[in-house]
C-alpha cells in the first residue's frame, strides 16, 4: 500500500503552479463525444480521474492520446458505443456526464452508477429528471448498477432545478446541446467550471448562453466540431495550497489562478491573521502561522466551496478560539471527523450532522490516519504539515484521484513529504 509520509514544523516558502480544473475536466474530456471529431484539451491535469476517463473514451471507441503531459487529444469520429458499463466508469464519480453525452449523440446511453467519493447519498435523481424532461425513457438497474437511458428524440424544454446542482446543471446542458429547440435551465448552479464547460462546448459549435448566471439557454445544434481548448485552473487545488501556507507559516505565491474564484477563500484567511497579495493570475498567502478562529459556511458558488470545507476544518483545528463550520452542501461530509482527531483536533458535529464546533488546539501531534475521500485526504495533508513529528497517510488513491504530483509540489515549498511503499 502506498502512503503519503509528512514530518511536520516546516514553513513553506516559493511558488507552486496550479494545475488544470478537475471539476472542468471530468466534464469536458466526456463533452468531447459530442463533436464527432478531433478535440485537443490543454492545461490537463494528470490525475487519476482523467485516466479513468481516458480509459473509458477509448473503450467506447474514440481515440485518447496524450500529446504531452499538458495536452490530451481526443478524437470522437469512430465512437461507437453508447454503453458505458465498465469498471472504470464506477471509479469516479464524474462518470455520470457520460450520460448526457451519450445520450445527445446516440439517443441512448447505458452507464454504470458512478463511484468515487462516497460521502453521504449524493443522488443524481436531479440528473435523471432533467433527462426525462427532454423526452428521455430512464430505467435505474440497481441490481446491475446501470442506468440505462433512451429517447427518440429529445426536444428542448423549461427545467426548473429544485436545488442548485452544478452535476445536474452541467449533465443537463450537455444532453440539451443535440435537443430540438430551446432548453432552458432555471436555478442552475454557477461555479467557475459550469461556465468552463459551456465555453468548450461553444467552441464545438453549440449555443449556451447564460452559464454564469441561475438561468442558462441551451438551443440544440445538429452538427458539431472538433476544437481545441484550454482548462482553467483549479480552484480547489489553489484553495488547498493557500490553506496549507496558513497553517505551516511562511510565504507562497499560488500561480496559474483565477484570484476572483478564490474570493471566499482569500476573505476567510484574512479574517484568520493572514496577508493575502492578489495579482492578475497569482496570490501570495503570507502567515506567521499563528491564526485565529472564524466562522465558516460552505454555499453554491460564489460561497465557500464545499470541496475546501474539510481543508478547512484542519486549519481551523489550530486557530487560537472557537470556530464554527457549517455544511450546507453535502450531508455527512464530516466522516473525517475521526481521523483529525487522532491528531489531537477538538472538533465535535451535532446531531444532524451538518455543524462542527472546533476548539482550537496550541499542538497538534503526528498521527497514523486515513484519507477518507479525495478532500479529505488533502486535509490530512494539511494537518500533518504543521503537526510535531511524523504523520503517515492511507488510503492515498483518493487524493491522486484529485491533486496532481501533491507530495512534488509541496516538498518544492519546504514540506517534508515523501510518498512510500509498505
């Protein structure tokens, strides 16, 4: 088994470069088989989602080649298959927007139930919805884990989403871009990489209008086209990095971002003791490592993510005061919970499970934990890098699914962090 082994009281100090999106790419990369032609995607990050990915297209008949550790062209002409029903496709979570991209191509699509992290029921029933909306039979197998979808034609149509689901918003606007007519989505979620999405799916040649906004106008386009285009950077990434600069101490400049996508971030830190310096396309997060509590509530965007909640949760643990973080979200993101606290956290959740009360601690202490899902994970990490003595990380497979090279770009800044072999 491979761990991450972190010996913390390190500063960090430098620059680390911020990869390309993930919640943009797993969206993206399965939007490719829309174009029935050549697809060139840039800034990619090499994560064990888009490998998956890239293993899934290329079982469905398209062809994936990696033109540099940047650059992945996808070429849909001879896809041929709307039956996503193998085991790289219940790797992910992301998987799903096989759905709506099949589905706009074939009128079909059979895709096995996403996997991924598994916190709390995450349903995908706004999804299936949506789809039924435009005219679509759907048929959940839970004996086999398939979803299986049909349609003989899809017609455009008012979609009213009862929450503001970025999967829904984005699975719906790709099953729409083939439909006849007009779709329109209301209370449609709107994240930097809903809108990176709808741009790469403009260059193909659909009609998107409005993604950005609660309201997006989808009107179908028969005939698409290949294109080639760049993946904005990672917001999750670049919160993650910046949370780990508060905690450690020291100075780090994060480049490659989008400043304004980390205003929910960057306005927490500061309330926490930290100088934060913003740029065109970089931050520079300044902290003497001595921080104080605040009060943390995750939102749809543009509210505090809920992907740096757990982030969070390991900085706050050593924030002098009582802090309060409340998830409004994802029901049962705290099952972390447990593994902080093997570093000596004072964190308690109430009884529904969606507020964390955290009375920080002067020390934490090195501990033996697990990555219980891909941000989670990113927060042991986090914990360890300013914890006395040695921390060992499990189940580190979720964290790849997420962070590209982490232990690489850390250990640039001044981290004592190495990955090992049991």
């Amino acid at each position: 088994m491979e761990r991450l082994v972190v010996r913390g009281g390190h500063q960090l100090n430098g620059a680390v470069t911020i990869s390309g999106a993930k919640n943009a790419v797993v969206a993206i990369i399965p939007a490719a088989i829309l174009a029935e032609g050549v697809c060139v995607i840039d800034n990619l990050p090499r994560i064990e989602d888009v490998r998956a990915l890239e293993d899934t297209l290329t079982k469905l008949g398209a062809v994936c080649e990696l033109i540099d550790e940047g650059t992945l062209m996808v070429d849909s002409t001879n896809v041929n298959s709307y039956e996503a029903t193998f085991d790289s496709v219940r790797k992910i979570r992301a998987s799903y927007y096989l759905m709506g991209a099949l589905l706009a191509r074939f009128k079909r699509a059979d895709v096995a139930l996403p996997g991924g992290c598994n916190f709390g029921s995450r349903p995908i029933n706004l999804h299936l919805k949506g789809f039924r909306a435009l005219g679509a039979e759907v048929e959940e197998d839970f004996e086999n884990g398939i979803v299986r979808i049909k349609a003989d034609k899809l017609v455009g149509t008012n979609i009213f989403l009862d929450t503001a689901s970025v999967g829904a918003t984005i699975n719906i606007m790709i099953a729409a871009t083939k439909a006849e007519g007009v779709t329109t989505i209301e209370n449609a979620a709107k994240e930097p990489h809903i809108v990176d999405t709808a741009n790469f799916l403009n260059m193909i040649g659909c009609n998107v209008k409005g993604a950005g906004t609660d309201v997006i106008r989808i009107t179908g386009t028969p005939d698409l086209h290949g294109a080639e285009y760049m993946i904005i950077p990672d917001q999750i990434e670049a919160g993650t990095y910046m949370i780990a600069a508060a905690i450690a101490g020291g100075k780090v400049k994060v480049d490659n971002i989008i400043p304004k996508h980390m205003d929910s971030l960057s306005a927490k830190l500061k309330e926490m003791g930290c100088q934060i310096e913003e740029g065109d396309d970089y931050i520079e997060v300044t902290s003497s490592g001595n921080l104080v509590a605040t009060n943390v509530k995750t939102n749809v965007y543009p509210g505090f993510p809920t992907d740096l909640q757990p982030q969070m949760a390991a900085v706050l643990c050593k924030a002098k005061g009582t802090s309060t973080l409340v998830e409004t979200v994802w029901e049962n993101r705290f099952q972390y919970v447990e593994q902080l606290k093997k570093f000596g956290c004072n964190m308690e959740i109430n009884a529904d499970g969606r507020i964390a009360t955290i009375d920080g601690v002067d020390t934490l202490k090195g501990a033996d934990v697990l990555a219980t899902d891909l941000r989670a994970g990113a927060a042991m990490v986090i914990a360890g890098l300013a914890a006395e003595g040695e921390t060992r990380i499990g189940n580190i497979r979720f964290i790849d699914r997420g962070y590209e090279q982490i232990e690489y770009k850390l250990r640039a800044l001044g981290a004592d962090i190495e990955r090992v072999v049991d």
